[in-house]
C-alpha cells in the first residue's frame, strides 16, 4: 500500500490498496495524520522513516512492530521534489 504524505504528515495521496485497509476517506485526504492511521497515535513513532527522510532529503526504512494490525512491518519513505527544489511529499 502507498501513501504520499506533505511534510507536516498529512496524507496527501494514497492507492486504493491503503485507502482499504486504512479505511481512509477520500474526504479525509489531506487532513489525516499518517501516524493516527498506521500507528494509531497521536505523533510519529520513535525512528519514523518519513521524519528521517524530511530531514535528511533521502530515502530511509525501518521495521517496526504495528501494534494496530499486529506484526512485524517494513515501512519506507522517499523524499518527492518539485522542480523548485521544494519537498513536495
């Protein structure tokens, strides 16, 4: 599943895959936190790929335990520039 998020966490874009099983409204895009879909929180997770790649410009992963569906996951994020330079997602 893929999510596109802006650089204060919000889910821009999504497939249909996340936008299932995150049970995300097209209506909430743009004003729903990642992290209170896929962590079920209030604020990033301790070594959050996307809060790692918004300040390094690079792509960065980790794998964490996702309490909210259980298991062990494999989350990435890589940084999306517009022609400007500026962090689009």
């Amino acid at each position: 599943m893929i999510t596109i998020h802006d650089e204060k966490f919000n889910i821009i874009r999504s497939n249909k895959a996340a936008a299932t099983i995150l049970g995300l409204s097209w209506l909430a895009v743009g004003k729903a936190k990642c992290f209170q879909y896929y962590h079920g929180s209030d604020g990033p997770p301790e070594r959050c790929p996307s809060c790692e790649s918004v300040r390094t410009g690079n792509p960065a992963s980790t794998r964490c335990l996702n309490r909210t569906w259980g298991g062990t996951w494999r989350s990435a994020a890589s940084p999306a520039s517009m022609r400007s330079g500026k962090m689009a997602g």
